[in-house]
C-alpha cells in the first residue's frame, strides 16, 4: 500500500509538471499561486455566469435547470478534455518503459493512470460545477440532502466522459 501511495505521488508530481511556469529563478510559492489564481479566476466567472443564468430563470420559476444545465456544459467540456487529455495518460505515457521495468503489476499501473485521469478530471468539474451549485444553494432554499447529492454528483460526475472518452 506505501509502494501505491509513493507511486501515485511520483505519478502526479510528473504530470504536474505541465502547469510549471518556464522561469528557472521562481519561488516555489509563486509556482503554486499563479494557477490557483487562474483557477479560482475562472471559479468566480463561472460563478458569475451561473447568478445571471438562475436569475433569468428565476423570472419563470424554472431555477432547477441550472444544475441541469451547467451538469450538461460540464460533461461536454470534460468529454472534449478527455478526448485530448486521454492519449497521453493512459495509452502513451512517457513513462511506459520505467513502469513496466520495475516489478509492479500491469493492473497497478492501469490503476495509477487511471486515477490520474480521473482526478485531473475532477479538478475540471469542480472548475465548472461547484460554482453553479453554490449559486443554487445560495439562491434557493435547500435542505441537506441537497449538498449530500451535490458531494456524490462531484465525485461521480467525470466518470462517464472518462469512460468515452476513452472509449473514442
């Protein structure tokens, strides 16, 4: 199980190399700053656009689509991502030769990968999604059910486009 966890680690942190930034001079903090202000930047913006969408609905009493709504923009942005993104991590990583050197199972590294994707394509849903249910929780009155469906909506929510993305 330790050789799991360390194995996910060296995974991502090679994969995390892609939101680097080309300075060789650049604290480690500025690293970690600038894309999570691009991400809460777009955050914010979506949930902008969310407030103006349930507001025009609002007018019609129709506020549940926006759930509906920003679910369906979601799972095409992630399908489309995935597209793009599912080549390079899981049939042709760069990494094949090393992985399949060392004695860890096939099943593992399938594993590896896989969650790899899947957690790159939970970070897009949750770029995306949180803020339209935010907005809703905000905007309509709510009981706690809600927010247990909305946590297993956010969990569940890439696997589909993972899966056909794949597929294509």
């Amino acid at each position: 199980m330790k050789k799991m966890f360390a194995l996910i680690k060296a995974s991502l942190t090679d994969e995390m190399q892609l939101f680097r930034l080309k300075k060789k001079k650049q604290s480690s903090k500025l690293k970690f700053i600038i894309p999570l202000f691009f991400t809460l930047f777009a955050m914010f913006y979506m949930g902008i656009y969310s407030y103006f969408i349930i507001d025009e609905l609002k007018e019609s009493n129709q506020e549940y689509y926006l759930i509906s709504v920003f679910s369906f923009i979601t799972f095409l942005l992630t399908f489309g991502e995935g597209l793009y993104k599912s080549g390079s991590l899981i049939f042709n990583c760069r990494d094949d030769d090393l992985l399949h050197s060392l004695p860890i199972k096939s099943s593992t590294v399938l594993f590896i990968r896989i969650f790899k994707f899947y957690l790159f394509e939970f970070i897009f849903n949750l770029v995306f999604l949180l803020p339209a249910i935010v907005v809703y929780a905000m905007e309509v009155k709510v009981n706690i059910l809600y927010y247990f469906v909305s946590f297993f909506v956010l969990l569940l929510a890439p696997v589909i486009p993972i899966l056909l993305s794949s597929l294509v």
